[in-house]
C-alpha cells in the first residue's frame, strides 16, 4: 500500500461529492478508496465486482473518511467479498457516532469559544476567526493523514481506541474546556455591558486581561474537582471573570 495513504488523503476531501438521499456519501466514499481497491484487485473483473460493492450506502464524519477506508481496505484483503459490506456499515456507524462527539459536540464549541475570547479580549475580530479555524481544523487534518495507514495496519481492531481512558479523559477535558470557555465569555460580556460610570471595557489593556484569563484558567484546573458539573464550571467562572476583570480593570485606575 506504499503510496496509497498520501492519495487517500487528497481524496478524502471530496467524501461528501455527489451526496445523495439514497446512498449518501457512497459515490465520495468510492472515490476516496478507490486507489486502495485497485492496488488489491489488479484484476479488471474483481475490481469492478468491488467497485459495485461500495457503492451502497456510506455516511460517516468527513474526517474519519481516511480511516474507514483503511479499514475497509483491511477487510477486503482479510474477508470474503460478501461479508465485507456487513462490517463496514458496522464500522462505519461507530465512526460516525464518535466522529460527531469528538468534533462537533465538543471541539467545535471549544474552538469557537476561544475565537470568541480572543475577539472579546480586543485582539481582533481576524485573530479570533484565525484562531477558530486553527483549533478546529488542525486535529481534523492530523487524523487525515494519518487515518488510512492506521486503518490498514490494525484493521477493525483500531475500534479499541473509542473504548480507551485515555479517549475518556480527552472527551472529559475538551467538555470542561468548553464549559470554562463560555463561562469566562459570559464574565467578560457582563463586564464589557455593565463597566463603571462612564468607562469602556476597552481601556483594559491586554497584558492584563491574557494574565487575567491565565489565571483563571490555572487555578479552575487545580480547584475544581472532577465530579464538578459543566454547568457549575460555566456559573463559577462566570462570576469570578467578571469580578476579577473588574478588580483589575479598577485598579487601573478607571473611574
């Protein structure tokens, strides 16, 4: 398969071509796999056999797209032809189904939270959106290159990984991220709407409000317990971003 991963990759882009009711992403899926089928199959009649297999219905997260193909690529090389259907739409669906809570349950709503902030924190609105694209997309990309050499080389057993701790506790950061994120937003509109007499939340300087978030953010990792609810992180950090933004911000000597 030298080769075929680097090809996958620029395909794999193109997963959601021709998405149709019927069959979904069936057609991009075909053509995103199908260097990996043509490098198993050299004969003309059993590629075609396989090309018409694939074309039944496929729907999975984009970016998993490289790695179900590496994973099908597996079975077809493992399996016979009539069972390779049947598992794939097995391993498609638990792709999928972690594929929308990685990235647009929980990565997503962190990255456009700290877009958010940065816009908030009087960085710009061009910094915030650059930096909502770079936290979103990066982990997408790493994964898409990777995807198909992964799925090749353990197969079906790659499946293990969704059940690991470790899985658990990203899963659990990211959602406490998130929680910390939106409360310390909340925090700094309260303050930014309801600043002293006749002062504007903008004359906070931004050395103060980064070592101000810093802070934050340090000691809500090491006070707050892990059975904390996100609700409760969202309602704390709220508070105490807005107390302590205010604190500073009149220290400075804003009237």
């Amino acid at each position: 398969m030298k080769g075929v991963n680097r090809r996958i990759f620029g395909r794999s882009f193109f997963l959601e071509t021709l998405w149709n009711y019927e069959n979904m992403q069936s057609v991009g899926f075909l053509f995103c796999i199908y260097p990996a089928l043509k490098r198993l199959y050299p004969d003309s009649q059993e590629l075609d056999e396989a090309v018409s297999r694939h074309l039944s219905r496929v729907n999975t997260h984009p970016a998993m797209g490289p790695l179900l193909a590496g994973i099908t690529a597996r079975l077809e090389a493992d399996m016979e032809p009539s069972a390779v259907i049947s598992y794939r739409q097995l391993v498609m669906a638990a792709l999928a189904a972690q594929g929308d809570r990685i990235f647009w349950s929980h990565l997503r709503p962190l990255a456009a939270v700290c877009g958010v902030l940065l816009t908030l924190g009087f960085f710009g609105t061009l910094i915030g959106s650059a930096v909502f694209l770079f936290l979103y997309n990066l982990p997408g990309l790493l994964i898409r290159v990777s995807g198909f050499h992964r799925g090749w080389t353990q197969g079906i057993q790659f499946l293990n990984v969704f059940k690991s701790p470790a899985l658990g506790s990203a899963i659990n950061g990211l959602r406490r991220g998130l929680a910390f994120g939106l409360g310390l937003t909340a925090g700094l509109l309260v303050f930014l709407a309801t600043g002293p007499p006749g002062a504007s939340g903008a004359t906070l300087g931004r050395p103060v409000l980064v070592t101000c978030l810093a802070v934050l953010f340090v000691a809500s990792v090491l006070l707050l317990r892990r059975e904390t609810s996100p609700s409760a992180v969202i309602y704390l950090t709220a508070v105490v971003g807005a107390f302590v933004i205010l604190v500073l911000n009149t220290a400075m000597g804003v009237r």
